[in-house]
C-alpha cells in the first residue's frame, strides 16, 4: 500500500522534527523512508537532501555506519536520478576516503562497484571486454569476495574461544556486506554491457544481478530490474527473433507500467514509456511515425524529469532503429541529440563511442542549443553529500 507508505513516511519525519530526542535513529528513518517510499515519487534533489539530513543525524547521534550507508545510498540515487557522473565521481571518491579513516567496511562494497562503473563511463579507463566477461566474483586486487570468515574466526563461530554469538554476529554481517557487493557488482556490469550493446554479456550479467537482488524490494532494485531486463530483451529479439525475447520485453514493460500506477507523478514513467517505445519498434507492419511518437514521447518525458541518461539512451536507440530500416530522414538528429545529451551527463565514455561509431551523423562542433539537465530544477547542480560542500 505505497499511499499508506508515503502518509507513514511523512508522519515520521513529522515526528523527528517534534521529538528531538528521536534523533539517535533519525538516520535509520530517513535511510529506510528514502530507499523504499520516497525514491518512487520525489524529486532527486528532494531525496538526496534527505539522505544528507540521514547522514546528518546518524553521524551526530555517533551511528556511523549508519550515516555512511545514508552517504552511500544518497551517491548511488544521485546516478540513478541522473546527476552530473563528474559530480558523482568527486562526491564518491570521498565518501570511499571517509570510509576508509573510519573503518566503515559496510559500504566499501557497494561503493566500490558503483564507483567503478562512473570511473568507467567517464572514461577514466577502458574495459577488456574479454577478460571483463570472464571476470568472477573475485575482487579486483583478487581478494574473494564471497569466502566465509577466514580460519581464526571459523573457530570462533565453532565455539572454541566461548565467544560464539560475536563470531556469528561478524560472519553474518560479513556475509551481508558480500551479498550488497555481489547485488551491485553485477548491476553495474550490466549497465556497463548493456550501454555499449553487448546483448549477450548483459543478459549474463543482469541474471546474476536478479538472483543477487531477488530479495530486495528497494525501488532502486525493484525499478532496474525490470529496466535493465527489458532493454536486454529487446536487444536480444533484434538480434535472434527469438520470439521469446519479445515476450520478456513486454512482460518488463508491463512490469513497470503497474509500478508508473503505486504513486502520483511516479519517477518509472520515462523508463516506462522507452520500453514501451522499443517494443513498438519491434511491431512489423507498424507505420514509422507510429515509432518516431513513442520514442519522442519517452524523451521528452525523460527531459522534463531531468533524467538526462534516459533521453541519451533513448536518442540512441532510436537513431539505430531508424537506421536499420533505412529512415534516414530521422537518424540524423537522434544520434546528434544522444551525443550532446551523453556529454551534458558527463558520460565521456559513450559520447566517444557514439563519434566514434556513427561519425557521419554527429557534428561535435554543433552550436545547437539543447535542453539541459544542469537546468532542470528536479536535478541538484551540486551534489552536497557528506561531511561538507565541495566546490
């Protein structure tokens, strides 16, 4: 019952204003009411503040960990709502160092994989994409991630030392922080995949992604899930007319059409509204101007939310469908609009791909004005998370 949800969520941060002496779980309220009610309707700039507020208390209450994983949480809807990806970077790479001085491994994980990918689309690196598919669920120093406690602590959790409830107590917090690694680790391979059409990589990835995160009903996982599903699905039809392929991309696009239903103003509605526009793209008989409104319809919506990644990808999709049924007239101007937009989210890594692989259409140097995410007021410029303000 999501409006029974938003009332409860509201009430209770009603009462925090209130009752000052509730602040010590303060944070832990702002952390749970943003990552399961909040995200589905507010703003990204609404929801950040409130993961900074969550922050805010927890670290003045002395619950660190619990204001780190409210900083943690805040960067991660900062990519999913669409915020600037040097913005991010900065913000993440210290949040990481915070961490770090204050022992704060709860958050390592999952910060390190979403760090990883921004690194990744900002063009800080490129990826072998052979090693990268082969790449298991070791760490990256080659520590595994997924081990259970080492053979001290094995003892403890066996009884040996009579100290058997802490042991277990750190084999289950263990165990947790490794299942969040795995969850995100493989959401963001799968975008990494996913961004640059590697259909087969990605279904890989976003099955172990699904399994990881089947228990989780977050509406960061609940809403990717089904996005990522999708878009894979349809790839994969394009590619095999496996018949089945196009009955998941409708199944992901019905899923998320209930999801555009929970709440007013929902924030799935342009994610929605692409896949609804790549399962038109896959109708035969369908009229090109048919396609052309839905693909438009889900940009614009994308860019009056500020969700500048979705109107990029969404550009691009569409320049490739036309292009592949020689609508030339049309390709043109999706390909110039997902580069600028591409650049406009600081994702140096797909702009270049993108000049690199359809050159012809793109013109770099173009003065063309384009509608801005900096500009959208449901978007922060600045992303103030953590200890201070950056400039």
């Amino acid at each position: 019952d999501h409006e029974m949800g938003i009332r409860l969520a509201n009430l209770s941060h009603n009462m925090l204003e209130l009752f000052p002496g509730s602040r010590p779980r303060a944070g832990w309220v702002y952390l749970i009411t943003n990552l399961y009610v909040d995200a589905w309707y507010k703003t990204p700039i609404d929801v950040i503040a409130s993961y900074q507020q969550g922050y805010m208390a927890a670290m003045g209450a002395g619950d660190f960990e619990n204001g780190f994983l409210n900083w943690q949480l805040g960067v991660m809807h900062a990519y999913t709502g669409c915020c600037n990806l040097d913005e991010i970077l900065l913000n993440g790479d210290l949040l990481m160092n915070q961490a770090t001085v204050y022992g704060i491994e709860s958050v390592m994980g999952m910060g390190s994989e979403i760090l990883r990918l921004i690194q990744f689309l900002t063009g800080s690196y490129d990826i072998d994409w052979n090693e990268f598919e082969k790449e298991d669920d070791e760490d990256i120093d080659g520590q595994h991630l997924f081990g259970s406690v080492d053979d001290g602590d094995q003892s403890l959790v066996s009884g040996k030392t009579g100290t058997t409830s802490a042991a277990a107590a750190a084999a289950k917090h263990s165990e947790s922080n490794a299942k969040t690694r795995r969850t995100f680790r493989y959401w963001a391979k799968t975008q990494m995949a996913l961004f640059f059409f590697k259909y087969d990589m990605a279904a890989k990835f976003v099955r172990e992604y699904t399994k990881a995160s089947s228990h989780d009903s977050s509406y960061e996982n609940v809403v990717w899930r089904s996005f990522l599903s999708g878009l894979i699905a349809a790839g994969l039809y394009r590619k095999t007319k496996n018949p089945q392929h196009r009955r998941n991309l409708r199944i992901m696009y019905k899923n998320l059409k209930k999801m555009t239903k929970l709440v007013d103003d929902s924030n799935v509605k342009d994610r929605c509204l692409l896949l609804k526009a790549e399962w038109v793209s896959l109708q035969g008989g369908k009229l090109p101007h048919k396609v052309l409104d839905a693909y438009n319809h889900a940009i614009q919506t994308a860019l009056l939310r500020g969700q500048i990644q979705t109107a990029a990808l969404g550009c691009e999709l569409a320049g490739e469908h036309f292009l592949r049924v020689k609508r030339e007239q049309f390709v043109g101007d999706f390909f110039q609009r997902a580069f600028y937009f591409y650049k406009d989210w600081g994702c140096v890594a797909k702009a270049d791909h993108l000049q690199d692989h359809r050159s012809s259409y793109i013109d770099p140097m173009s003065s063309r004005a384009l509608k801005s995410s900096a500009k959208n007021k449901r978007i922060p410029s600045q992303i103030q998370l953590g200890p201070a303000t950056y400039n």
